[in-house]
C-alpha cells in the first residue's frame, strides 16, 4: 500500500 | 493542502469551538457526553505525539496544539469546573466496549509495527466510534438535543465526510492512498449518516432534534 509518512494530515 | 481538505479542518475546529461556546456561555454541560470527549482527548493525545518527532508545518503543528489544548479544556469543563451540570446518569455507554476492541485492532492492523504508528492506528480507529456515547446519550434519554448540540455534532460529522473527499482527491492527484484512515474515516461518516439526515430534515427546518432509540 502506497501511503506516506510521516501522516501529513490532522 | 486542498479545499476538502482545509473545509474538513475548519468545519472540525468550528466543532470544537461550538461545544466550548456553548458549555460556557450556558455554564453547563448539560446533554453533552463526557465519555465521549475523553476519547476524543485520548484520540488527539495519541495521534499527535508527533509533534515532538515531526515537523510537517506551522498549520499542521498550530492545529494539533489547538485541538489538543479545545479538547483538554472542554474536558476540564465537564469534570471539574461544571461537574455539578454533567448528566452522568445518562452518560451510560461502556466505553471499554470501545477501546478494548479499538486497541486490539491497532495492535493487529497497522501499516508498522511500532509504538508511535500503532498509538496513531488506536487514534484513528477511536475517533471513528468516539461519538457513540454522545448519540447513545441523545437517544437514550429520550430528550430532545439542544439545537447547538446538533450544530456541534453536524460540524464534527461532516468533517470527515470532507475528508473522504480529500482522499479520493489525493489518491488522483498524488496517488495517496491511506488505507487505515480511509476505511476508518468511511465507518466514522456512516455513523453520523442518520444523525445528518435528521439534523437536515429538523433543525434546518427549526425543530429540535430527537434520535429514536
């Protein structure tokens, strides 16, 4: 699975 | 940064500042769930302990700090300050029915098996059914929930749904794709799929709300 971090979001 | 995105984030802090204008204003908390602001709290202490690891920017750090500082005080307000207006009594969802699961899940179902990354899979795992409480306590009493009440709960629920679209946008425009936040964000929306339905049908027409049992 293509996810990224560190997690960017809220 | 894209407009679902930023809408989501400003529509979640709208939330946040909803539930402490109206706690403080009426200097009571009648109606509003504890038990579900203590998850939210658990839920932005253990996703945000990046702070002190990452830096991703002065918006990103700003918000968390806001989120966690809105969500510690709203709790303060609930259990010290107003603790004589909290209705405890109708307060009743077991949240260890939750967060036992929660945790579980996190610890089996993570995209690392490391400390920070699971405590951020529990976060979002917890943040998908930390509303539960609140609307079992509205439906449970029977009583009617206050008008801002509703607006908290629209604002709090419709972020997410921002955020699917955020996602979808990401994954053709990045080919991000977060499968954890995504199904959890999808299960966190369809929880307050009945509640929007109500909130569009009554409040927006000036009733009060009530959700059937």
């Amino acid at each position: 699975l293509n996810h990224f971090r560190p997690h960017d979001e809220l | 940064m894209n407009i679902f995105r930023l809408v989501g984030d400003l529509s979640h802090l709208a939330a946040l500042i909803i539930l402490l204008l109206k706690i403080w204003k009426s200097r009571s908390c009648a109606g509003v769930s504890g038990k579900s602001q203590i998850m939210f709290a658990m839920v932005y202490m253990t996703r945000y302990l990046d702070l002190f690891t990452t830096f991703v920017s002065v918006y990103n750090s700003v918000m968390k700090v806001v989120f966690l500082l809105f969500s510690f005080v709203t709790v303060y307000l609930i259990y010290f300050k107003f603790k004589a207006t909290y209705d405890g009594n109708h307060d009743t969802f077991r949240v260890e029915f939750l967060v036992v699961p929660v945790a579980g899940l996190a610890v089996l179902v993570n995209h690392e098996f490391s400390f920070l990354e699971i405590l951020w899979t529990f976060s979002i795992y917890l943040e998908s059914v930390a509303i539960l409480p609140q609307l079992f306590m509205i439906s449970k009493t029977g009583c009617e929930a206050e008008t801002i009440t509703s607006h908290y709960l629209f604002a709090l629920g419709i972020y997410r749904a921002l955020y699917i679209a955020n996602w979808i946008f990401r994954y053709y425009m990045e080919g991000f794709f977060d499968f954890i936040a995504i199904v959890a964000g999808c299960v966190q929306t369809i929880l307050y799929c009945d509640f929007f339905y109500l909130y569009v049908t009554k409040v927006w027409k000036g009733k009060r709300l009530t959700i059937p049992a």
